[in-house]
DNA sequence: AAACGCGCCAACCGCTGTAGA
DNA sequence: TTCTACAGCGGTTGGCGCGTT
C-alpha cells in the first residue's frame, strides 16, 4: 500500500506555529480532547494536518510538559536508557516525566553522544584487542586523556592513594606529559604532547581492572561504550585505583561511573 | 559591520504497528 | 485473510541564533 502524503492537500501548512495556532489548538483540545488527530485540524478551523496538530501537542503544547535544560539526573537516565533501549525514544521518555521522545533525541545527538565519543576510541582500541599489552601501549587519540591524581590540576586532600604498583617514575612522567599550559584549554595538554601521551605513561595498575572494565557487558544495542558495569564484573584492585578523563566536562563522566559502581570512589575535587 | 560556520531544536517525512471492517 | 485508516515512532532536515573571523 502505497500512503499518500501527509500534507498533500493544497492549503494545508507547514513550518513553524505561530502563537495563535497554538492557542486554537490548545482551546481545542482542553474542550473536546484529541479522539481524531486526522478530524481534529478541519474542526479545529486549523490549516495543518493531524500529524502535524498532534506533533505540535505531544512535543510542546501538552501542560505536562518540562521545559529548559537537562538535569545531570535526567542525563545520565538517558545514557543508562539508552545502553539498554538502544534508539526507542519514546520508551526512554516514558522513563522521564515531561520529556518528549523528540527532545531526548535531539539531545542524545547534540550533547550527550559526543560525550560519549570522547572515550570511544580507547574503548574501541581495547574491543579489538586480545592482550592486555596491545591495549596499555596504544596511543591515546583526540582529546582523550585519562590521568592520575599526580595532575597539578588535580590537588586535593582528598585525592586517593595512588596505586600500590604506581612508581614516582611513573608519576613524574605523567605530570610532565599533563602541564596545562594554555594551548589546549579544553583537553588540558598541549596539543605537542598528546603524541607522546600514551598509555605507556600511565603507572601500571592491576590488568584485571582493565579488562574487566572494558569488557564488561556490551549486548546492549549502542556500540558507543560498555553497558553498565556491576561491582561483580568489575574486579577492583585492593586499594583505591584513580583513572580520570579530564576532558572538562565530556568524557569525565564515564569514569565518574566507573568509580562509583566499584564503590571505592571518594568525593572528587571540582574543576 | 558583514560574512561565515556551526550547533541546536522544532518540525517534517516516511515507515511500521495495530485495530477495525 | 486482506485491506484500509490511523497513530506513533525514529531518522532527518532546515531555519534560527550565536560565536568567530
């Protein structure tokens, strides 16, 4: 069967709604509901087709609806949501009250899979590899960067203790590497240096984090990083490990998470 | 001040699922 | 069982606003 086009009709129209439409249409439907969608627009004395009626209300005019930005609860509801859903949009705003499948979308792909991209590449590189040691020497790429507590940024009394295996070798080449030094406000590296940043640098931890970590459940359908990581999956070292990306906002997260699961995380410093 | 590029988001398009005849 | 109409869903687009050059 072969639907004919929604707004085929001549006369019918499109774009954006202007303040009157919307109050016809909502004077509409506080009085007589929304039974037909495809009757509603000609009762109404609206020129728009039901689809579009119905789109206008679901998405902006219903009273239930939450404007303005994201809360860091409701973000990471949606990255949890979508690890499980994968794209089934309006069943992940079924999960937040006065939010639209159509804004989680929007927001998914304008904020919250860049972030996720921020570490994808270290993820990726870890998938394909089979040894831990393909992993530990592959370079870190974009503005990727995970550090330890030894960053100058990085100050604070209640920073963990390093790990038991970490050297002050190991230490001191990771500072140097992580200077801010203004080139690259964002990443906190100068752009010379991420060359030569590699997970080489970073003091040797207990393999079985990393592997565990990355490894973990990934049958969710986004290939964007690993579904949720259980303490039993995530075999910790003995003492507190601290990885941390510190791409400002983006990327950090993810680690945030990691920490937390394990359940050694202390409070972290704000940037 | 103008031109340009880019990100955001409201709205559209086309497909699928489902109910009813 | 098949056909039709409709609602709903997810992908995509286009215009607007803002920042940068």
């Amino acid at each position: 069967m072969v639907r004919a086009p929604c707004c085929e009709k001549m006369g019918l129209k499109k774009g954006p709604w202007t303040p009157e439409e919307d109050r016809i249409l909502i004077n509409y439907i506080q009085q007589y509901g929304h039974g037909n969608w495809r009757a509603l627009p000609k009762q109404a004395g609206l020129l728009r087709c039901g689809k579009s009626c119905r789109l206008r209300w679901t998405n902006y005019l219903r009273p239930d609806i939450k404007r303005g930005n994201f809360s860091k609860e409701e973000e990471e509801t949606i990255i949890e949501l979508h690890e499980k859903l994968g794209n089934r949009w309006s069943t992940i705003a079924a999960r937040l009250p006065g939010r639209t499948d159509n804004e989680i979308k929007n927001v998914w792909h304008t904020h919250l899979k860049k972030r996720l991209k921020q570490y994808q590449p270290a993820l990726n590189t870890k998938r394909q590899s089979t040894e831990i040691s393909e992993f530990d020497t592959c370079k870190l790429e974009e503005s990727y960067l995970v550090n330890f507590p030894t960053n100058p940024r990085f100050e604070s009394p209640t920073c963990p203790p390093v790990s038991p295996q970490q050297s002050s070798s190991d230490i001191s080449s990771v500072t140097e590497s992580s200077v801010v030094t203004g080139e690259n406000q964002n990443t906190g590296i100068k752009e010379e240096n991420v060359d030569s940043c590699s997970w080489e640098t970073i003091p040797e931890i207990d393999e079985s984090f990393w592997f565990e970590a990355l490894s973990a459940d990934n049958s969710g359908t986004s290939d964007d990083y690993p579904a949720t990581i259980t303490d039993q999956q995530l075999q910790f070292p003995s003492e507190p490990v601290y990885a941390y990306g510190w791409n400002m906002d983006d990327g950090m997260d993810f680690w945030y998470n990691l920490f937390i699961k394990a359940g050694e995380l202390p409070e972290l410093p704000e940037f």
